[in-house]
C-alpha cells in the first residue's frame, strides 16, 4: 500500500498526493460545448418588467386606434441550477484538458452552479479545491441540506475503482469511509432525483469494470467525448428526466 496508482483499479494508497484543480478558464475548443449546455436551460420570466413586449405592444396599438400603448415585460432568465461534482487526480488526469473545457463552459453557462471534487467515490465530505482537500471539506450532509432537489445533479468521473470503494465501509483509497460510497450515493440519489453521471473515457474496456457496471445500472448514464452529440443528449434527459 502506499506510491502511486494509475492502475484503473485503485489500491489503498495512504500518501497524501497532489491533485491540480481543473481549469475553469478555458476558451479553447469550448464553443459547441456552450451551444449544447443552451439546451438545458429553463427560461422564465421574472422580476422588473423592463423589456418592450413588441407584439403585446403592437397589438395593444393597433386596437388603440393607433395611439401607442407600450406593454413591457420582464426579462427571461435560466432558472436551471446545477450541482457539478467532479473526480479529480490518478486515473482522471489523462481527461484533464476535456474536463477543463465542460467545466469552462458551465461555469459561464450556469448562472446557479456550484461545484465540488472527489476522488473516485463520494462519501460524507467533498471539497473545493484541491489544495485544500485534506484540510478544508465540506460534509456532503450538508450539501444535501443545503440545496433544493430541484438542482440538476452532474457527477463527472470515469467510475474506474475497486468494487470496495463503493459497497464497503472501509473501501476509500484515501481514509476510513464509515459509510459505504453506495450509501452516499443513494442519498444524493434519492434527494436530488434529476442526477446524471458522464464519463469521460473509452467505452470499449466498460464491460470488463465491475464499477462502471454497477454505476450504469445505478444512475442515468453517458460516455463523454469531444462529439459533443453525446452533451446534447446527456443534458435534454437531465432535464427532463428523474433518475
């Protein structure tokens, strides 16, 4: 135990290592991600009515015998909001540079986004800088207390781990999980009912991975790549279907 992984099929490794956070500043290569992410959006309209209405207007003056009558309207506004949970460090950085490129895009995209790290699995604390993950976490209780099930719930990773990183108390590479990565994920779930999972790498080894298996049957499920076909897709089911 102990030294690095990058075995897609993580061992115990107690060192502390250093992970790098993804890029949120990324413009290159980003545009069709954004024009895709367009499609997840809910627009309303609320607030101050300070926006001309042109048909109401028109209408309003014609049947006015011609005297202008201006209707105004507020402005429509993405109400979507989105929880983005990413894996971050061993087998996830050779996905770096197209992580970097959705997480760019969403950032300036989604008005209401928060974002957090994991490493694998999600158990009872996630953090918000790799820098700081093992001093400052945040407990995934209070994320779930915190945010209305009504926030779209994106976990991004390549789910490539040891079956115990998930369905044993004990299982986590990197501490003693008390809880099992099953049970917090079923509470994520089970709260947050619009949840995806994307993935990032190959489909062609999937099949050999028990995680990636028991993941698929777990959550709604999509394979991430740089057709960003597969983004269109992955967000019209996130908005309108319940895991």
């Amino acid at each position: 135990m102990g030294g690095d992984g990058g075995q897609r099929s993580a061992i115990k490794v107690w060192e502390k290592r250093d992970f790098k956070n993804y890029d949120a500043d990324v413009e290159l290569n980003t545009r069709n991600i954004k024009l895709a992410l367009k499609r997840l959006r809910i627009l309303t309209r609320e607030g101050i009515q300070e926006e001309l209405d042109l048909p109401t207007t028109i209408d309003k003056t014609c049947r006015n015998a011609g005297y202008l009558d201006i209707e105004m309207q507020a402005s429509k506004k993405n109400r979507v909001k989105v929880l983005l949970f990413m894996d971050s460090g061993g087998s996830m950085d050779p996905n770096m540079d197209l992580v970097s490129q959705l997480f760019s895009a969403a950032k300036t995209e989604f008005k209401h986004l928060e974002y957090f790290y994991f490493h694998n699995c999600i158990y009872e604390s996630v953090w918000k800088d790799n820098r700081l993950r093992h001093s400052d976490r945040i407990p995934t209780f209070d994320i779930i207390h915190k945010y209305n099930s009504d926030y779209r719930v994106i976990i991004l990773g390549d789910a490539t781990m040891s079956p115990h990183e998930i369905l044993s108390a004990g299982g986590s590479v990197e501490h003693f999980n008390d809880e099992s990565g099953a049970a917090w994920l079923q509470r994520i779930k089970d709260h947050f009912p619009y949840t995806i999972w994307l993935n990032p790498t190959g489909e062609y080894y999937w099949d050999s991975i028990y995680s990636l298996n028991w993941l698929k049957e777990f959550f709604w499920w999509k394979y991430v790549s740089d057709d960003v076909g597969w983004l269109v897709k992955s967000y019209e089911n996130l908005k309108r279907q319940k895991t």
